[in-house]
C-alpha cells in the first residue's frame, strides 16, 4: 500500500481549517494535493480528532491481528481433520 505524503495529524489539520471556512480549491492549492484526496480524507477522518485517529489505528491492528490468529487456527484445524480421515 501507498504510503501517504501526510501523516494523520497533517490530514486533520487540513479538515479542520476546511471547517473553519477555508475554500477546499485554496487548501488544494496551498498543501498541494488533490480534491478528490480532500474528499477522500473528508469522508474517512471527518470529525476526529487525534485520538481517535490513534485508537482507530490500534483497533486496525489488534484486527489484523485477530484474523492472522484466525487463519493460523483454521489451518491446524484442518491438518487435524486430514489426520483423523486418513485413520
């Protein structure tokens, strides 16, 4: 995955000067990204705030890491149903 020019903290700044009433087509400008980048960020990160983006982030990864435990659990499952059919 693409790693973003602007790190979440950056990203909020940005929306939260868009709130205050900043055009979106002068933010563009000034932090030289795209609108559809804006919108994009809008629609994800819209409404928080520093911490919830970090709690977000830990939530993604203890996910992450859920489903790897998952899948690993799965997997032993099913070589110990391939041992019990073979006998």
């Amino acid at each position: 995955m693409k790693k973003s020019r602007y790190s979440e903290a950056q990203i909020v700044s940005i929306l939260k000067e868009a709130e205050n009433g900043v055009p979106v087509s002068e933010l563009c400008r000034m932090h030289g990204m795209s609108s559809a980048a804006f919108y994009q960020w809008r629609s994800k990160y819209g409404g928080m705030d520093a911490s919830l983006i970090s709690e977000m982030k830990q939530l993604q990864a203890e996910n992450t890491r859920l489903k790897r435990m998952y899948a690993d659990m799965a997997m032993q499952n099913e070589l110990v149903k391939e041992a019990l059919a073979k006998k």
